[in-house]
C-alpha cells in the first residue's frame, strides 16, 4: 500500500509526522523574540540543518527526545527530497544536574543519537509519546508488523529494562495516515491526528485532506475503543495535529483555523460534561507568523518545547524552547504603621508610597511604583511564574529594617492571572529632643531666651542698656551660665543637624504632599514662682493656649506658668529661623505649609525637688509626622 500524505504535511508546510521534509527548505518568516524577560531559545544542542520536531522529555528530565530527518548512523541515503534521510526518534541525555534545560548549550547534552534502531527499525518512525506508566506510544510509516498502511500507531511497553516489540493498537490504526499520539495523564484517552475517510486510500487520493483529531477511550481491559472525531471548538474543518497532553489535562496542538498564520499552538481542556472548552491561543513568543507546531509542557508546566520554522534556525524546522509566557500580574495593598509617643500605633493605607519588585537572584529591579491614594500598587508588567521575588519600599531608609515581602509567584492555569499581596510598613519612631534634668541648664533664672553664647550676650546687652526694666525676676549671679551656654550650643546644633539631615529628607522622601512635620516646642520651668515683674517685649506671644502681651504682669506661680510659655515660643523662633537660613530644604517645605510648629508651656517641676533647680529650666521638642492637617 502507498504511503499517502495529508495535504497540510506535504513540503509547501513542512510539517513531519511520520511523513516528509527537506533538508534545505526554510521558510523566511519573521523570527524567534522575546516578550519582557522570556526569551525563546533556539535548542542547538538537538538541532541541525534537516528537520527536528516533536520533542518530548523523560519525567526526570534527563533524557530529551525528538524526531529528525538527519544522516546518522546507516541513514546516508536521501530517500526523497520530501523524506529527506527519512525520519527516525533520537535521544540526547543531559551530562549535567542542573536545572535549567540548557538546550542551547551542547555540552550540557550529549550528542543525539538514533533511539534502539534494532526496535523501532531506522527508516521513518516518527513521533513518540509515553504514558504516565511509562509505557511508549509512537506512530511508525516504516511497515512495522501487524500495520495496516501508511502511518500507524504502536505500543511499546517496558520489559525489566527491556523493551518490548511494537504492537499496533487495535481498533485504532486504519489504512489512513494515523500518527502523532498523546495519552491524557490518567491513561483514559488517546488522542492523535489523522486524515482517515471511510472510502480505503487510492493514488489518486494521495496527500488530498487535512489532518484532524480523533479520540479512543480505554476499557476496563486496557484496550482501545474505537475512535470518534473531536468535535468543535477542538477540530476547526482546517489542519490540526501535534496533540499533546500537559499534567494538568490540557490538551495542546497545532492548528491553522487562521487564515492570516500559519499553524498556531492553542490549548483546550475536556469539561466535566465530555465537551471541550473554548481554544486559547498561546501568545507571543511562543506563536508568530511562522508556523509552530509540536508542543510539549515540562512535568512543572513552566518550560515549553516545540518546533517551528521561523528564521534563526539552524534549517528547516528546528526545536525551540523557552518559558510559558504565563503573565501574573501583582496587586499589593500597602499599610502603613506609624508609632505614636505613649499611645497605640496609627495604621491606615500607605497612599503614593515608592514601591519595587525585586528579582533577588539577579538583584535587578523588575517594577518601580508608587501606591494609589488607596494605598494599592498595581504595576503594569508580568512577573515570570515559579519564581521568587521581594516586594520592598523604593525607599528602604524610610521604613524599618525588616519591610521586605518574599513571594514565589503561582503556576497559574490560565495564562494570566492577579496575585494579591499584602505588606505592611512600620515607620521609625521619630527622636525627641530632650536634655535630662540633671545635665544642663538652657534658660538664665526669669529670662525666655533660651542661653546660647549669642542669647546670653545679648541679654547682657539688654540688661546693661535697662532695655528689661521691669523684668527684675531675671537673675544671671545663680549659675555659671558661661559655661553651660556652650552645652547648650552644641545641644542646638545637634538638632538643627538632625532636623536638616533626617528629619526634613525623610518628611520630603518618605511621605506624602499631605503629610506634615509638627514640631512641638514645650516649656518647662522650675517650681519656684517669680517675684513682681513685667513682659518686657514688644510682641504679642501667642501659644497653643495662651497669649501674653506686651507688658502683662509676671507674678508668683502664675507668672511662672507664662514663663514656661514664653521659653517655648522663643525657642520655636529660634529653631524656626535658624533653619530656614540654613536649609533651603526646609525653607521650601516650610513654604508649602508641610512643616509646622507648636509652642505650649505649663510645664512646671514637681514640688519633690529643690524650687530654685536650674536643671529644670528646659523645653523638649516633639517630632511627629501628622496625614493631613489634623
């Protein structure tokens, strides 16, 4: 009996399925690419200048097959220039334990040779398939004994290492072209391509039809049923062929139902009703405008093998591999936790929060973003599957140390799907600025300037001039206030270093157009209260609760509590002034209102300790960070 050849496999596509090829022809479509970061390699370690096709890999990984139509061994005679050296199953096993394919390094694979010859025979066996038993299924054009013509399907099982002769599957094989097998992953169904008709095949039929998709289920003795044509969406009335099944039951082939591509690998899964979900086309890489055909899914559904025509090859059809280009996309909601002094943390969402993703085993940034105002990062790229990533605060000073989120992204089962993450970032606790009670001194005795070397001039000045004439409460005979004027500098300097330093980038970097800086200037005096004197300044002095004018009577206890007020909002002006000539920074952030200050006294020392303490002559300034303007 001829062997007959389905139109779709003859040399005008090139596709091989027990049948046909060329060593030379290739067609010039456009080329392997890459999507974001998945590349499509070309498996040089399996290909040559004739055809490769269907590719299948061992469950452990360490065997790779494939069919070609090279010289190799006794292959040195051209049948055809459609068969080439005729097509035979060949082996390359991997020399190395890693696990990455490496299919595009030679060395990492030995080279391929013909799979036991003596068993399969060495003319046109064409693609092989095996069960989750480990039993083989291949489809033969070379007259195997008990074949019924053209290309036919054999089992081939494992005999303690051994393997058994091919026997045909009954019931199955016709005088047709039946080839190219694929076993669902519990054993139930075979699937493979055919182009069988009722009428038996003549010459003039030859290489007349497209190839379609048929179905046998297996009986409780392990035989195969009759077979039955898979309906629509599956078979499209064009070609499919290259059945293969994924673990996870998918059913992937080839097809050209597109009228503006060549064949295009497309996946479709068996509902629980025996009808077939809508075809989904893989997307690019792995199809383009050549043809791709022959799929196979690595056991971890993460590396994809097929075969395609497109430029870059070695000729002909060549393997090629790459990552399924599955798209998982993250959606990670951003909380924000800031400590609050002697109270309960505040927690809300973190909005416009500088957020990125990072590969870690490259250490390269693969998303940068902000949050919403919701507090969501969302960015708009496909993160690769099984692997494992960190989501992070682009601005890791902001935040504590341990702000990092590790995540392995899913295997997902459709080609696109949302990650939900959550993380949680717990701002520092900003510094108060406060001196103990017994370190040093900040205010002359009655005086509310605080005692810097240039205050403590000036006040001499003023004194000398009778420019406090009334203000008869101030005494400068009761401490060395020389000595402690230089402390109290370097007190000042220390914060004003810390304000520009830290606190006015992180308000500038780590928050939001909404945030403000409060710094809150709080008076203390000691317990004694004042002998009769007056406010002898020209300026209203307004607190957070109370305002003292110009003249007003400082007297006992209750001059004492406007004292405390006066040291805090003169020390405020201080540290306001002194940091606006000194940082632009904090002039421009001062500007657009995102720095605020707050003066309050009525801190008085407990009655425990001495009245007269210079020590307790002080103010503590607050840091905090408010949303808003609350």
């Amino acid at each position: 009996m001829k062997h007959f050849i389905p139109a779709a496999l003859t040399c005008a596509l090139l596709l091989l399925t027990a049948c046909g090829g060329s060593e030379t022809t290739v067609r010039e479509d456009s080329g392997a690419g890459t999507t974001g970061d998945l590349p499509i390699y070309n498996c040089t370690a399996l290909n040559s200048g004739a055809d490769e096709f269907s590719p299948f890999m061992h469950p452990d990984g360490g065997l790779v097959f494939f069919t070609s139509t090279r010289s190799a061994d006794e292959r040195t005679e051209i049948l055809s220039d459609e068969f080439g050296y005729g097509e035979a199953v060949y082996v390359a096993e991997k020399t190395a334990d890693t696990p990455a394919l490496d299919l595009d390094l030679s060395s990492a694979w030995t080279a391929p040779l013909v799979y036991r010859p003596s068993v399969f025979g060495r003319v046109n066996t064409g693609t092989m398939a095996l069960d989750a038993k480990g039993d083989m299924y291949l489809s033969s054009g070379t007259y195997l004994d008990g074949g019924r013509g053209g290309a036919d399907l054999f089992r081939v099982t494992a005999l303690e290492g051994a393997m058994s002769t091919p026997h045909p599957i009954e019931n199955v094989n016709s005088s047709w072209w039946d080839a190219q097998p694929a076993v669902s992953p519990d054993g139930r169904w075979l699937i493979f391509a055919s182009d069988r008709i009722p009428d038996e095949p003549s010459v003039e039929q030859k290489g007349g039809r497209d190839p379609q998709l048929w179905m046998s289920e297996r009986g409780a003795d392990g035989s195969w049923g009759s077979p039955e044509l898979l309906p629509a969406p599956v078979n499209s009335g064009t070609a499919d062929m290259s059945p293969f099944f994924s673990v996870d039951g998918y059913l992937y082939f080839a097809t050209r139902r597109w009228k503006d591509a060549g064949f295009e690998i497309v996946r479709t899964q068996m509902q629980p009703d025996g009808s077939w979900s809508a075809v989904e086309r893989l997307p690019a890489p792995i199809n383009g405008p050549a043809n791709d055909c022959f799929p196979f899914i690595t056991p971890d559904r993460l590396q994809i093998l097929f075969a395609s025509d497109r430029a870059g090859g070695q000729g002909g059809y060549d393997i090629w591999c790459g990552e399924v280009p599955y798209c998982i996309r993250v959606i990670a909601d951003v909380e924000l936790v800031e400590p609050v002094r002697d109270g309960e943390p505040r927690r809300r969402p973190g909005p416009q929060v500088a957020m990125e993703i990072i590969d870690p085993a490259t250490g390269s940034t693969v998303a940068r973003g902000v949050t919403s105002d919701a507090g969501r990062f969302a960015p708009d790229l496909c993160l690769r599957a099984g692997r494992t990533y960190e989501l992070r605060p682009g601005n890791k000073q902001c935040y504590q140390s341990a702000s990092v989120l590790e995540f392995t992204t899913p295997v997902p089962e459709s080609y696109q799907t949302e990650m939900p993450l959550r993380i949680t970032l717990e701002r520092p606790l900003l510094p108060e600025f406060e001196v103990l009670t017994d370190t040093i001194p900040f205010f002359v005795t009655g005086y509310w300037y605080p005692n810097t070397p240039d205050e403590l001039d000036r006040l001499r000045s003023r004194l000398a001039a009778n420019a406090l004439p009334n203000a008869n409460f101030i005494d400068m005979n009761d401490y060395d206030y020389d000595f402690a004027a230089q402390r109290v500098d370097r007190w000042f300097e220390h914060l004003y270093s810390q304000i520009e330093n830290m606190l006015v980038p992180m308000l500038d970097t780590c928050y939001t157009g909404v945030d403000t800086l409060l710094i809150s200037v709080l008076g203390h005096v000691d317990a004694r209260g004042l002998a009769w004197g007056r406010f002898d300044e020209e300026e209203t002095v307004r607190t957070q609760t109370m305002t003292v004018t110009p003249g007003t009577v400082m007297q006992r206890q209750e001059g004492n509590v406007k004292l405390s007020h006066l040291r805090a909002y003169y020390t405020m002006q201080m540290i306001d002034r002194e940091m606006g000539e000194r940082s632009p920074r904090f002039r421009r952030l001062r500007g657009e209102d995102r720095i605020r200050f707050i003066a309050e006294g009525k801190y008085i020392a407990e009655d425990e300790g001495p009245t007269n303490d210079p020590y307790q002559r002080k103010f503590i300034v607050n840091i905090e960070v408010r949303h808003g303007h609350d």
